[in-house]
C-alpha cells in the first residue's frame, strides 16, 4: 500500500475519510468492490489500473490510479468513465457496508444520526408490544417489535442501532422479508429509555420515525443527534402558517432528579423531536416553552404534526450546549447563584491576599 498519494502518477480521490470514522480494513474493501463494480460495467476502459487505497497524515484515501496523466485524461473524457463516475456516486451515497460484497462492517463505524427530515429514512408501524419478553431476543424485559420496515432492513444485522422516534435502539431480532408484516425488528426498551420517552407509551399500530446509524461518508447535514433522550415535552399549540406549521412545546418543570432542558433550549437552535433535527424559532422562559416550524416537505415524512394537544414528544437537546454548560460551571466551581458567588469569593480572597502581602512588603 503506498503511504502517500502524491507517490501515485496520476489519477482521482474518490473517497477521503478520517482514520476515526473509517477502518483502513473496511476502506480497502471498499477499493475491491470499486474496482469489481469497473469490471462489471457493459463499457469497459483502458488505462485504471487499480483503486488503491492510501493513508495519508490522519486521513484515508481511496485513489483510483492511472498509469500517466495522458491515460487518466482520455478515461475522464470518455463515456465509460461518465459510465463509471454516475455508478460509483449511487454506491457512495448508500451506507458501504450495504454493499454485498462489504459483509459486517457496519460495526466498523460509529453510531451517529443527522436527524434530518430527508434522513429520516421511514416510517415503521409498532406490531407487538411485550411488557416481559421472555424470549432469547426479548431478554426478559420491555420489547417493541416494529413492521413495515423492509425498506431500512437490506443492511441490517442483529446488535445494529436504529433510532426510533429519537432513541437509538438496539435490533435484537429481525427479519427483512417484506412478505413478512412488511419486513420488521425488534428492539429491547431499558427502563431509563420508558423514563425518559414516550415509547412506553405507544400502542400497537402507532407510527414512529426511524433512521439508520450514518455511514461514515455521507455528507453531515444535520447536527450530532446521538439518539440519547433528555425528556419528553408536550404539545400545547399548534398553528397553520401558510403551508408550514407552527408547533409549541412545554418542558416540564425541572426536579431534583431532573434538571430543565431550558438553558440548552435557544432560538435558532438545534433541537431533535422524535428523531428529527429542527430549528427552534421561539423560547419563552416564564412558559417554559419554545417552538418550532415544519415546513410542508416536512410535514409529509415524520409524523410530529398530526400529534394532538396535550402529546408527548421525544426531545434531545443540542449535547454541544452540554458540554459548554458543563465546562463553566466547573469553571465558577457550581451551579447557579453558587457558582457567581463562590467565584466572587474566590476573587475577593485573592485581592486580600495580594494586599496584605503588600502591606507585610511596606512594613
């Protein structure tokens, strides 16, 4: 394997991924399925030698090689490279462990959803609900088992992650046979996830959003939906606005226990409800309340505006506002009025000690 691109003649990058999102294992396999897709293809070119697969800094390529420039300039100007170009953009646009010839590699990659609406790949139908599954995929516990879902199924393998009205869920059992109630997979609900969603709540035929861990080099149009439910909210109004719809949520008053979502909650924001990536449009802090629009593509494919009055929505809050709110409060040594007034004190006993020391000097 050459270490270094620029030690190829000539040729094309193809797909640059970081070593954090990609294997070297799986971008190599990744080069043979590229180049048994070239054989396959009815117009056939001279001068690709291979794709070869380079590392290069932290990053890894997958270079389609010539043997010279002139070769590389006649194969990109002819059909069976147009050919060639349209067929390798449709598999990289689909998650590559999909790829027949890439069997396993899905746990290869992290677990990430974009939450986009377009991302929201489909909706499943719940068929069963089982408060004590005692079967080997069920493990004793909560299972939700949901069909109609032939469509997210082609890749799929048992211990994968599949969000699921906004919490990542683990496939347990599965069977991707459309003959089958449409093709459907269960998923075990921990106790943490009933407590702080509304699956708990869902009923047998109830639709809920589903999305696929993203592949590692698709593009990242949304924002780190990690499928990690805060809390619920409820719907408390609901607005026509031309052909988008206005949509207001009220967060529950914070506990002990629980701490508001509120301070991470702001307007232009990101926001996930159930699943999917929104852009807060209004905050009032007195109503704990916020708001959201959907505009009418959205509409059409997640279920979040035929929710009624008083419903309950899966939220997870931006986890970069996590982060920041937990870096300054360490930083001003608590929460709250605290945190200001232990960092006043902190202040206020530095200035005495630096004037008595001054003072000690004088005398």
């Amino acid at each position: 394997m050459s270490q270094d691109p620029s030690q190829l003649e000539a040729g094309k990058v193809i797909l640059c991924a970081r070593l954090d999102t990609i294997s070297k294992d799986a971008a190599d396999e990744l080069a043979k399925v590229l180049l048994a897709l070239k054989r396959d293809l009815p117009q056939k070119e001279p001068g690709c030698l291979t794709y070869r697969v380079c590392q290069f800094e932290n990053k890894v390529l997958v270079f389609e090689e010539y043997a010279d420039q002139e070769a590389f300039k006649l194969h990109s100007e002819s059909e069976g490279a147009k050919a060639l170009g349209t067929a390798c953009a449709s598999l990289l646009q689909t998650p590559f462990y999909s790829h027949p010839s890439l069997p396993n590699l899905a746990s290869r990659v992290r677990t990430m959803f974009t939450g986009l609406p377009f991302q929201i790949e489909h909706q499943g139908r719940i068929t069963a609900i089982s408060p004590l599954d005692t079967t080997e995929s069920g493990g004793g516990g909560w299972s939700i088992t949901i069909g109609d879902s032939a469509a997210i199924l082609g890749d799929c393998h048992i211990g994968d992650s599949i969000c699921t009205n906004g919490a990542c869920l683990t496939v347990t059992e599965f069977n991707a046979d459309p003959s089958d109630n449409g093709g459907w997979f269960k998923v075990g609900v921990a106790p943490e996830t009933l407590d702080k969603t509304d699956l708990g709540e869902r009923k047998v035929g109830d639709l809920v959003n589903l999305e696929r861990a993203l592949a590692a080099h698709v593009r990242f149009g949304g924002h780190f939906v990690q499928g990690h439910v805060d809390t619920t909210v409820t719907v408390v109004h609901k607005e026509p606005d031309g052909n988008s719809l206005r949509l207001t949520f009220q967060v529950p008053e914070a506990t002990q226990s629980r701490p508001s979502m509120l301070p991470y909650i702001i307007p232009k924001g990101f926001i996930a409800l159930d699943g999917t990536s929104l852009t807060v449009t209004t905050v009032n802090d007195a109503d704990r309340t916020f708001g959201v629009m959907l505009i009418a593509h959205t509409q059409t494919k997640i279920g979040l505006g035929l929710k009624d009055i008083g419903a309950k929505v899966n939220v997870e809050v931006d986890m970069v506002g996590k982060y920041v709110a937990k870096a300054v409060t360490a930083a001003l040594g608590g929460e709250g009025d605290e945190g200001i007034k232990a960092m006043i004190e902190r202040a206020v006993d530095k200035a005495v000690e630096k004037k008595l020391a001054s003072l000690g000097s004088a005398a």
